[in-house]
C-alpha cells in the first residue's frame, strides 16, 4: 500500500510540472506575438510620447510634442484648427522658412469664446505692496518676461489685437501729476492706465464717467482714507507690453498702494 502511495505521488509530480512548461511555452508564445504587433506599430509611425508645459524658449530639443499638433504661428490659429484645450504649444508666428525657431507658448482657449490668446507670463504676476515711496514714480518694478524680445515682436507681428491687464489700490495714493504711471516696451512713459487709450491722461472710470468723485480722471486721485481701485486693460498693440510700473504717493502713515499685472496676451 505504502508502495502504490509513493507511485501516485510521483506521477501527479510528474503532471505538475509539466503543466508548468506548458504555460511557460504559452507565455513565450504570447509575449512574442505581442511584440511582433508593437514592432508593426513602430515601423508605421505610431510611437507614445510625452507632453510638457515647460517654456523651452526655442530649443527644440527641451520639449516632445505630439505629432498629431501641427506647429501654427499663433494660439489664434490653432484655436481656429480645432485646438480648443488650454495649455502649452508650439508656435512658429515668423514661418518656417524664416529666422526664429518655433518655441513654446501659454495658449488661453477659453477667455473668449472666438480668439486663442498667445499668452506671455512674467514674474510680478503676484500682487505687489508700493508703501514708504513719496515722489512721483520713485517705487520701480521691472518686468521680465518668459519670453525672448524677438519672440514676443513676432507674437505681435501675427497678432490683431493685444491686451494686458493692470490694477492699481489705493490708500491716499493718487495719480494726478504722474505719481503712477508705466513705461512701454520700447522705454516710453505712459500716462494713460487700464482702460484708456495712449496718449490719454487718466484712469478707465475717467472715461467712462463712473468715477467715485465726477471731477477726478481716477478714483484714487480721490486721495482719502477709503480704499479705492483703479483697473482695466491696456490695449495699444504698439506699446505693449509693459516693460516697468512707477509709483509714488505712500511715503504717509496712512498711504498704501497693492499693484496687479497680468501677462501679456494677442490674438
């Protein structure tokens, strides 16, 4: 009886282990069935490859796009081809065949309904505090931008319509006189603050004639102890965008002023 026992054990020994080679040669089997199919789908073209949202700035090898996404001069026009998504892309707004490289961009596809805005980032985009500067523009905020000099004319050059957004509140801190103003892209002082054309002294509310007090052009030439806001954007394509920002107006106790910028953006 020990004798039959024995015997049995070794036969079902026998089957496990040959059961085991059979689903390892199955295996093989399939992992080189499979690899045949992903080596068809290599010599066609079909290759994974990875998005990043880094600014390269140019360099063509710091960034892998997918090739589905044609390499157009604008967000305008790649909104206008069926790109509806936010994020980075390429753009080549001076063409192939000329100077720039193509180089990566923040498109807006969402801001308007119509227009994918070229959208330029800088480092004051955080709200700034202008407190102990009393002269006229003696606070001074330099603006650098994401993007090459060249990059962003070429962005201009393609684009119909340009705009950046400014805000400026206000404790006791007024702008009559130029105590705030902003300097262009090519080194002009500016005067006229969002919301009003260039060469136009004063604030959006000035024009409009909603200002907090009827006989001023801003509501912080108001100039009290209440907070108040002037804000719009600024809209001349030839002077954008705003190369620095001038304050002054807070060497009191009781006078302050919080800045706001917004990146550049053309359609």
């Amino acid at each position: 009886m020990v004798g039959a026992c024995k015997h049995i054990q070794a036969m079902f020994s026998v089957l496990v282990c040959v059961g085991i080679i059979l689903m390892c040669l199955s295996f093989v089997s399939t992992s080189r069935q499979i690899d045949d199919k992903l080596e068809g789908f290599q010599k066609l073209g079909h290759t994974l490859r990875k998005r990043s949202y880094g600014i390269d700035n140019g360099d063509s090898s710091a960034t892998s796009y997918p090739t589905s996404i044609p390499i157009l001069a604008s967000c305008d026009a790649l909104k206008k081809a069926g790109f509806g998504f936010s994020g980075t892309y390429r753009i080549d707004p001076d063409g192939a065949s000329n100077g720039l490289e193509p180089f990566s961009v923040v498109c807006d596809m969402t801001s308007d309904l119509s227009l994918g805005y070229t959208t330029v980032h800088h480092d004051k985009e955080e709200d700034g505090d202008v407190n102990g500067f009393e002269d006229k523009g003696s606070f001074r905020v330099s603006v650098t931008y994401d993007l090459r000099r060249e990059q962003i004319e070429a962005i201009k050059a393609v684009s119909s319509s340009c705009r950046q957004f400014i805000k400026y509140e206000c404790i006791g801190s007024l702008f009559k006189d130029r105590h705030q103003h902003w300097i262009s892209f090519y080194g002009r002082t500016m005067v006229n603050w969002g919301g009003v054309p260039t060469g136009i002294r004063g604030c959006a509310c000035g024009v409009t004639g909603t200002c907090d007090d009827p006989t001023k052009l801003c509501n912080c030439d108001v100039n009290d102890d209440a907070p108040r806001l002037d804000q719009g954007y600024l809209t001349d394509k030839a002077t954008l965008p705003v190369s620095q920002l001038r304050f002054g107006d807070t060497g009191g106790a009781k006078e302050k002023g919080v800045y706001t910028l917004g990146p550049l953006q053309c359609a």
